[in-house]
C-alpha cells in the first residue's frame, strides 16, 4: 500500500493537510503507519487529538519509526495521548 485509500472528500482544510502529509513522509513504513491510521480515524478525532497529531508527525521519521517499535523513547510531551493510539491500532507492532 503507497496511497490513501480514504478520499479527503468531507474533511475540513486541516484534516486533509494531516492525511496528506501522513501518506507523504519520506519513508514507506512511516506512510503505511500514520496513512493507514490517518485513513482509519482522521475524520474523528477531536481538535485536541489533531494538535496533538499534527505536532507528532514533526518529529524525524527514524525517531518514531523507533519508537514504534520500542527501540526509543519519546519525549514525555510526545508518547502520550495520539501516539498511544496510533501504536495500539498497528498492534504495538510497527511496519
């Protein structure tokens, strides 16, 4: 899988810079963990878990690529809330 199987029809000018920027990161195995997760759940998530996403993916795709798959550690500011989501949808198992 290499694109979004969810159209960005519906979605608010956010919510369809998040999903493309999630299908878009630089690494297929960061494009099939966050664009898979985007294409599941973008449209529901509240503005507070948008922030909280839109700050995530701004971190290097190594670091989380890493932390996905418990080689590192975030920082506390980061491994809470969407970033506990998103591990728990790949089943704590990255690409």
């Amino acid at each position: 899988m290499s694109a979004s199987t969810r159209s960005s029809d519906g979605l608010d000018d956010r919510r369809k810079r998040l999903l493309f920027r999630c299908w878009h990161r630089g690494t297929k195995e960061m494009d099939y963990i966050l664009g898979r997760f985007a294409d599941a759940h973008i449209a529901d998530l509240s503005e507070d878990e948008i922030s909280d996403f839109e700050r995530l993916i701004e971190l290097p795709d190594p670091d989380l690529y890493d932390a996905f798959n418990d080689k590192a550690s975030l920082d506390a500011e980061y491994a809470d809330g969407i970033f506990r989501r998103i591990k728990a949808f790949t089943g704590g198992r990255a690409a």
